[in-house]
C-alpha cells in the first residue's frame, strides 16, 4: 500500500475547479433554504409594560402596613393567582388568541399562553435601613406577552396588566381586612375570657374572703394588737391578784363587827384561823402546834358559836393565797414551799367544793364595821374586776385563734389566688397587646383603602409594537450564508476524499512508483460540452428562481417592497447624507 502523496494549494485549487459547480449547487441550496426560513418565518410581537414597586407614603415607624411580604414573594403570588386557567381562558377566547392552533387541546393553549407571557424582576442595590448594608431588592418588573398579531399582543399586554395592578390592590385590601378581622375575633375571644376570669375570681374571693393574701399584713398587726392587749390584760389581772391578795389580808385582820381585834372572840376565831392554815401549809397534821391551834380554834367556834366549815375553809384559803402569793415573790414556781402551798391550797379547795352550802350554824348579823366594810367592798370591786379581764382576755384569746386560723388558710388559698390573678393579669396584657394591634390594623386597612400604602405604579404602559422582536432575519441570513458556504466546501472536502480517480503526474507517480513521460490533456467531447452548459444554465436559473421566491416572500411577509426601498434610502441618507431621492 503507498502512502497517500501530500497536497499543495495547486492540488486544492484544482480539485476546487473539479468540483465548483457541486459546491455552488450546494452553497445556493443551503443559502436559499436558509433565506427561505428567514423570510418565512412569521414574526412575533412584543408588547412590555414597566411597574414601579413603590414604598408607602407615610413613614414605616407611624403607620405599620398589614402586607409584610417580600415584594419579589408578592408578585409571585400575584402571578400564580392571575395566571389560573379561568383568566388564561377568558383572555384567549376574548381575543380570539391562538386560533391557528384550534387543533391542540386547551391544556396545550394555556400551556402556549404561559410561555408567551414573561415576568421579569427588576432588582437593585439598596441600603438596608436596619444593617446599613447594600442589598439587593426588587424596585420594579416588567410584564409582556408575544404574539404574531401586533394589535392583539398590545391588547393582552393592557390586559394582563390590568389584572396585575387590580389584583395587587385587592390582594393588600384583603389581606389588611383578614388581619383586621382576625384581631377583633382575637379582641372578642380574651374579652370573654377576662369576664370569665373576673367571674371565677370574684367568687373565689368572695368564698374566701377572710383568708385572702391581701389580707396577711393586716391579720398579722391584728395578731400583734391582740398579743399586746392580752399582755396588757396579764399584767392587770396580776395586779388585781396582788391587790385582792392584799385586801384578803386585811380583811383577815377586822372585826366584821366593829370589836377590837385583840378582844373579839370572833376575831380572835379568825386570827386563830389563819394562824392555822399558815401552820397547816407549814407543818403536818401531826405538828404539835398544828394540833394546839385546832384545838383553840375547836374551843372558840364553841364559845362564839360560829362553827361554818365553809367560812373557816375560805379564810384559810384565803390565808393560804395571801401566803403562796408573798412565797411566789421570793421563789419560782419549782420551789419546794411554792409547791406544797400549791397542794395545801388545792386541797382546802377540793374539801370548800364538798362541804355543803347550808351547813353554817353561825350568827348570820351582818358585818357594821367600817373598815371592814369598806375593806370587803373593794375586794368585791376587785373580784368584778377580775372576772372581767378574765372574760376579756378569753375573748381575745379566741380572736387571736380565728386570726391565727385565717392566716395559717393564706398559703393554702393564695396558690389558687395567684393562679386565678395571673391568669386574669396575662389575659388583660394580651387583650390590650391585642386591641393596640387592632388600632394598627384598622389604620393600615384605611392607608391601603386611600392607596397610601406601598402599591404598584404603571410607569411604562404597553405600546403597539412597531417592529417584531424575532425573527431576526439579518442574523438568520448570515448564519444561513456561513452555513452554505461551510457546506459547500464540506461537500466538497468529502466528495474528493471519497474519490478515488488517479489525477495528474503525482496520482500517477503515487500508483505506479513511476514518472510518467508526458501528459495528454482531457478533450471533452461535444455532448459533454453540451451537458455542461446545460447544468451552467440550470444552476443560474435555480440561483434565480431562489433569489426571486426570497423577494416575493419578503414582499409579502415581512413589508413591501417599495416600503423596504425607502427607508434603505433613508438609512443610507442618514449614515452618508447625501439624498438619494
């Protein structure tokens, strides 16, 4: 196998004028079919409407808007909410849109529809009031529809944008009225709530009205008063003891009779007897000067006649009490003599409580002396007086209980209290937190009432379109000459490398491995002479015909051709100036 011979440019000049007429055929073809789609492809219309996103008028810090959305989310939600497939129909069918395409299911128009709708965001840098930063944030977005009917895309643009503008308004006037509703809802519920909390609390209190913590600090001094006067009372009840002690002692020593004590058998019989409790709390029964002086007490109580048990039981009590009361002076209570005039006194009490009342045999005169009427007066006074503290210091006592038992009931009602007030104190809180928000929501559904809030502003309406957007034929007519042309020459390319024909001195000496001694030119004969012209003939009027059917469609589809005339005219007057008409 030999090697393939290396190509010059003689060797690619020649194979090009082998193959000129396929590579023209080919480039005419391909540029041709190009120039065909480009005047044949139908335009399509644009019709854009430009919206301002702009800020509420009143300042942010007065007046809280309701709609707190991004506007970026808004618009999406304003776009899922026009877009639905009722409007998308009403549109179509109120402009007759896509009637070329009646063929195709309505699923398939509405999907056609959305794609020729486009939304675009319009963005910019902005300082954020709350970091100082730039960020950015959407300002604006355009809306457009395309189509093939100029009049009919300016139509639906107005429509569409129509829609957008009224269905953000009604989208913030509903959202500022969802919010005032649900708040005054809210209002209502925690007033409720309040009054049944006032309710629950009031019976609470009312069930519980003397055991309130309110009430603490004042049981407390209550019990602090009481505890003094009690103290108070003590000590006056002590002294009235002392006092009715001392009085006792002294009416010991009178004569209720008015006789001398020292002379007066009866007083002698008194004295005697209180000599002999005094002893008796002393000494034993069995004491020699216990036995003398009962004996001289028997001995008396024969000779006056005064033999009442009861009474002698008393002065010797008396006696005994006016004895313990000096002891207790000097000693404590856990002395020994203390202790034994407590028992002594005890029993002469227990014997006074089982002596009959109506066992006195005695002279029952009443008393004429002074002194010692006198005397037994205050002693009454000061019994009275006794009684009555004692009464009073028992009332207080249990007055001290009940405010002790009220206030040992504070714990226990206070946890249900403080429950029941707080609960009453949260509910209250919200209620006004709540009714403030209110207040804040109704002024912001007045401010998008007025359209004082942020709103959308129509800045660039739609417009007829003038000039379709696409195709762009220009673009498509060069991009079709560069695709011929790159056809051509690949046709060709392919074409010499799938030829196999032994060319020339080089082809001959790659063969054979031998020079060859001359060469003999091609004569064509007259046929294919003939042949050729023909083909000649054939591609110029092919080339023709192509160029002919490329203005026929221009003239047609795309603008007149007088029309395309002129404003090349103006075009070239315009770059060159020099007026061509």
């Amino acid at each position: 196998m030999n090697d393939e011979p290396s190509k010059d440019l003689q060797d690619y000049i020649s194979a090009f004028r082998r193959r000129r007429a396929q590579i023209v055929a080919t480039v005419v073809v391909v540029f041709g079919l190009g120039l065909v789609v480009a005047l044949a492809w139908p335009p399509t219309y644009r019709s854009a409407a430009t919206i301002l996103i702009e800020e509420q008028q009143i300042p942010a810090d007065m007046v809280q808007s309701t709609v707190t959305s991004y506007a970026s989310q808004r618009i999406q939600t304003i776009s899922q909410r026009v877009m639905t497939r009722s409007n998308l129909l009403s549109i179509v069918d109120k402009y007759s849109l896509y009637v070329d395409k009646s063929h195709e299911t309505k699923e398939e128009i509405l999907e056609r529809m959305r794609d020729d709708i486009a939304l675009d965001m319009i963005s910019a840098d902005v300082i954020d009031p709350r970091s100082g930063r730039p960020m950015p944030a959407t300002i604006a977005f355009s809306l457009a529809y395309e189509g093939k009917d100029p009049d009919q895309v300016h139509k639906v643009a107005n429509e569409l944008t129509s829609l957008y503008l009224e269905e953000n308004l009604k989208t913030r006037a509903s959202r500022a009225q969802e919010t005032v509703v649900f708040l005054t809802d809210e209002a209502d519920r925690l007033n409720q709530q309040i009054a049944a909390l006032d309710k629950r609390l009031s019976d609470f209190k009312a069930a519980n009205a003397d055991s309130l913590p309110e009430l603490q600090p004042l049981l407390r001094e209550q019990i602090d008063r009481t505890e003094r006067e009690v103290s108070d009372i003590g000590n006056q009840i002590r002294s009235l003891e002392d006092r009715r002690f001392y009085l006792q002692g002294q009416l010991g020593q009178q004569d209720p009779y008015g006789q001398d004590v020292n002379t007066s058998p009866g007083a002698r019989l008194k004295a005697l007897r209180t000599e002999y409790a005094s002893k008796a709390a002393r000494y034993s029964t069995d004491h020699p000067d216990v036995i003398r002086l009962k004996r001289e007490i028997e001995s008396m109580e024969r000779e006056t006649g005064q033999v009442n048990p009861r009474e002698s039981l008393l002065e010797q009590i008396a006696a005994l009490k006016t004895e313990l009361a000096s002891v207790r002076e000097k000693y404590s209570s856990e002395h020994p003599d203390v202790q034994r005039l407590q028992r002594t006194l005890a029993g002469l009490e227990d014997t006074l409580d089982r002596t009959p009342a109506d066992s006195a045999n005695v002279n029952r005169r009443s008393p004429d002396n002074p002194a010692y009427v006198t005397l037994q007066a205050q002693l009454n006074a000061t019994e009275n007086d006794l009684s009555a503290l004692r009464k009073k210091i028992e009332n207080l006592e249990t007055r001290r209980a009940d405010y002790e038992r009220r206030l040992a009931a504070i714990p226990l009602v206070e946890g249900e209290f403080r429950l029941l007030a707080r609960d009453l104190e949260n509910a209250t809180a919200k209620y006004q937190e709540i009714k403030s928000k209110q207040m804040q929501a109704r002024v912001g559904q007045q401010m998008e009432a007025e359209s004082k809030g942020e709103r959308f502003t129509l800045i660039d309406p739609p417009v007829p379109p003038e000039e379709p957007i696409k195709p762009n034929r220009p673009a498509i007519i060069f991009l079709s000459l560069v695709l011929a042309l790159g056809s051509g020459l690949g046709y060709a390319a392919v074409a010499e490398s799938l030829d196999s024909t032994v060319r020339g001195a080089k082809g001959v000496l790659a063969t054979l491995q031998v020079a060859p001694l001359a060469i003999i030119p091609y004569l064509a004969t007259e046929q294919e002479t003939a042949a050729q012209r023909r083909h000649r003939r054939m591609l110029v009027l092919g080339s023709v015909g192509v160029v002919v059917v490329a203005v026929v469609l221009v003239h047609v589809l795309v603008s007149p051709l007088d029309v395309l005339w002129f404003r090349a005219l103006r075009k070239a007057t315009r770059v060159t100036g020099i007026d061509f008409e």
